[in-house]
C-alpha cells in the first residue's frame, strides 16, 4: 500500500522525531522515503535585495543539513532514500512534491503553536487539506 512515502523536514528538534516515525513506516513497508526541506522564500518579502542572496544561502545550507540528517537515520534503518529541496510556500510545495512524485503517504509533524494555528495557518493543516494522499502528523509531545 505505501511504496513511497514523503518526509518534509525543516531541521527543528522535533523533525528527529518525526523521521523516526517516517523511517519505521518506510522500513516496515519497504518503502521508499523521499526527504525534503522547503526554504521559505516568503520570508525573502521584508528583505532588501542584498541580503536576500545571503538569506537564501543560510536557508539553503540548513535545508540540505535537515536532509542529511534524516537520510543518514534513514540509510541506517536500510530504507531507501530521494531528496530534494525547494523554494517556496513550504505547503504548497510539499502538495505538488507529493503530487509530482506519486508518493503514497506524507508523515510530518505539527508545530502546536497556538498563533500559527489561529493566525496563520500552519502548514500541516494545509497540508491536511490539500494532499490527495494520506497525511500522518506527529505532534509536538510525542516521543519515538
């Protein structure tokens, strides 16, 4: 049933937790885990254009250690692995990853941060909404 599997990492401590639950379905299933970190570029909006190369940069240096993390966990469990990183609106680009790449399960974790919740929007609620595949999510308290 789940060949491929997407895992969106942004790097953050709780990400260690969520590949963990990614890598076991991706192991128990013999699945293929696809990694990927979205840089915001939303956040470039506020900046001038000097320091948005300087931004982008940063935030594409921490997307590709996030990967790293999670493909040197995954590749010690045996699963096998894809990565990629991209730009943009971080949901809108894990729906069309997940759409372009006809994975079969998206497994990622929620900030349970009350203000991006009610003010924002969090990105795996749209995620939720959006994704013509299942979605697990991981929350904040849980442990692996």
């Amino acid at each position: 049933m789940y060949e491929t599997i997407l895992f969106p990492t942004d790097g953050s401590d709780h990400a260690a937790t969520v590949a963990a639950h990614a890598i076991d379905v991706a192991a128990t299933r013999n699945a293929t885990l696809h990694v990927l970190s979205v840089v915001d570029d939303r956040a470039f909006l506020v900046l001038d254009d000097e320091r948005v190369t300087h931004v982008r940069e940063d935030l594409e240096a921490t997307a590709r250690e996030a990967i790293d993390d999670a493909v040197t966990r995954a590749t010690a469990s045996d699963v096998e692995t894809e990565t990629a990183v991209d730009t943009g609106n971080p949901a809108e680009c894990i729906v069309d990853y997940a759409a372009a790449t006809d994975v079969d399960l998206i497994v990622m974790g929620t900030s349970g941060d009350e203000y991006e919740q009610n003010v924002v929007g969090s990105v795996s609620q749209r995620v939720v909404r959006e994704a013509s595949v299942p979605v697990t999510t991981v929350g904040p308290t849980v442990d692996t």
